[in-house]
C-alpha cells in the first residue's frame, strides 16, 4: 500500500481551508477594501443572511495593486505601470485600515475562535530600476541585494504594525507570509531561499501556492517553504480538462504537497468545474486528507452566496468533509 499522503494542516499546526482575498483592486468587479459585510460568507456558513456554522480557518489577503494600474500582482504587471515603494506602502496601510480587511475580520471573531490570516508579500519585478529608496539605498530591483531588501522591509514593516495593533492579536492569528508567483525560476531561486529563512527566523510559516507543472514546482523544498498547494490548471473551457485534477493530485501526494481548489465566473470556467473540483476531492480523498486552499477568480462569496445558493451550500459541505457527489459533470456523467 502506497505511504504516499498530501501535506495536512494539523502537521502545521495551522487551520485548514485557506481562502485568498484579493484586495487593492481597482477595477469594476474587484474590491478594494474588504468590510466585515464583505467576509460574512467567507468566515461564517449563512442561512438567510444569519451566520449559522463557521467556513474558511484562514484568509490570505493577495495585493492586487497599490494606485490604480500599479499592479503588483505578478500576472498583472504588463499590462500597467512599474510599481514604486509608494504602491508597496499602500498595500500595507489597506491591510490595516479601520473597519477594512484585517480589522473587518477581526470584528467578525465573536466567539472566541480566532482566524488564521496570511499575508501575500509584494513581488520585486527585476524590469523596476527605479522603485525608491530603502534604509538610504536607491533600490533597483535587477540587483538581488536590493530586492531582498524590499521584502524585507516590507515585512518589516508589516510585522511593527502588527504587533502595534492588539485588538487585532484578540481575534487574529498570523501564521506567515505567502510567495506572490506561481512559478519559480532562476532569476527567483535564491531570494525565494532567502525570504523563507527569513520569515523562519521571525517565527511564521511561508506558503507557496504554485500551478501543477510550473518551473520549481517539484523543489519545494529546496527552496525552504514550510507548506505548497497546488493548482491543477483546470477551468473548464481553456487550457488542460478534467483528467488534470486527478494527475495533479498524484503529484500532490508522492510530492507531500496540498491542493487549491478553484471557482471561477467567465470565459475561462464552464458551468459544473465546481462539481469536477469538489467530486475529485471525495474520490482522491483531498477533502478529508490534505491542506487546502480556495480561489474565486472574478467573483466573490457574496456573489456565490446569493447566485449560486447550492454551489455556496456545496462548499459548505465540503469543508465540514460531509459532501457527497453531485452529478452529472464533464468528469462525472449521471
């Protein structure tokens, strides 16, 4: 019988199901700063609008942009202007904005259970040479010396306002910082090392949430990540089908890593993915055995919530472990 099992929560003593909140973003279907409104659907199960269970055990806020067409999420730089120390800085300060993001989570911790959060680090793009001064040095990001120095500083900085900031420690607990890109290549291998020992030594977790054969994805390890989960690359209208799901999660338990789990809306997803996602996970025994993470590109659970009730209740069930397949779907015919 094969040992091979996926990486679990408990063996990082974390809360399991993650769920990424992209915050910082400018454009018409994003937000910009999440109220305790905003996360109702994510922290707790609602029935009629009335928090009934708990859902998600963790949060990880992803900076999309700091001013609007700075982008720092990675995916996004092409297509707006080179991000500055100034856009960095506002991420920072949205994170911890009265009634918003953090402090809006924080208001929903009523009965004494806290929330893990994670916070996705600022990605130093070596195409920036002029990104501003840090401690006294004008940083240039194609020196690796100088983007070192940026994610340092930033969580640095992150961390004093943290510990400043007690109402949030009552209700919140950090657990550690997330890598921002879903590959890692020669230009990243060194200071992805550098960044892990780093936050070892402040005493937190790093994550990398990386793509089923993406550069790097194998050498986890190496690069010194407490924890990985992998995306399957599955949407439904482009890219691989559903058969990826299954392979990736051979990957994931001979590599020991966890899975992601997406739900998208648009062009990109077909009706049902959902389904794909959550049936694979009661037969290749992810929703009972491995540390997950959950991603809903271009919508929110507000959204689900209220479009899409028996997706939301679905979602609810399997992160109680009690889901039960649905079908019919691409992968899984009536």
């Amino acid at each position: 019988m094969s040992t091979n099992q996926y990486m679990t929560a408990e063996e990082l003593g974390i809360q399991n199901h993650l769920c990424v909140l992209p915050y910082g973003d400018e454009s018409e279907s994003g937000i910009c700063n999440w109220t305790a409104e905003d996360l109702k659907p994510y922290q707790f199960y609602l029935v009629n609008d009335v928090a009934i269970d708990s859902m998600f055990g963790g949060l990880i806020f992803n900076p999309i942009c700091g001013r609007k067409d700075h982008f720092m999420y990675p995916m996004y730089t092409d297509f707006g202007k080179p991000v500055e120390k100034e856009d960095w800085k506002l991420a920072l300060k949205r994170l911890f904005l009265r009634n918003y993001n953090l402090d809006a989570a924080a208001k929903n911790t009523t009965d004494g259970k806290k929330l893990d959060i994670w916070v996705t680090v600022p990605y130093p793009n070596i195409t920036q040479t002029n990104f501003g001064k840090v401690e006294g040095a004008a940083i240039n990001f194609k020196i690796e010396e100088h983007r070192v120095l940026a994610m340092t500083w930033w969580i640095n900085r992150f961390l004093s306002k943290w510990e400043k900031a007690k109402h949030l420690q009552e209700k919140l607990t950090l657990r550690g910082f997330v890598w921002p890109r879903a590959s890692i290549d020669s230009q990243d291998e060194n200071l992805v090392q550098k960044m892990t020992t780093y936050i070892r030594q402040k005493g937190l977790l790093s994550l990398w949430l990386q793509q089923y054969g993406s550069v790097g994805c194998v050498e986890w390890k190496k690069f010194g990540f407490d924890a990985t989960c992998t995306h399957p690359n599955f949407y439904g209208t482009t890219g691989p089908d559903f058969p990826w799901i299954a392979n990736s999660t051979v990957f994931a338990q001979y590599f020991r890593i966890g899975m992601q789990i997406t739900f998208g809306k648009g062009l990109m997803y077909k009706e049902n993915h959902l389904l794909d996602y959550l049936n694979y996970g009661v037969y290749n025994e992810y929703m009972t055995k491995s540390l997950l993470v959950f991603q809903f590109p271009n919508q929110t659970m507000r959204e689900i919530y209220q479009n899409h009730p028996n997706e939301y209740t679905y979602l609810y069930s399997f992160i109680k472990k009690v889901y039960s397949p649905v079908y019919p779907t691409a992968a899984f015919p009536a």
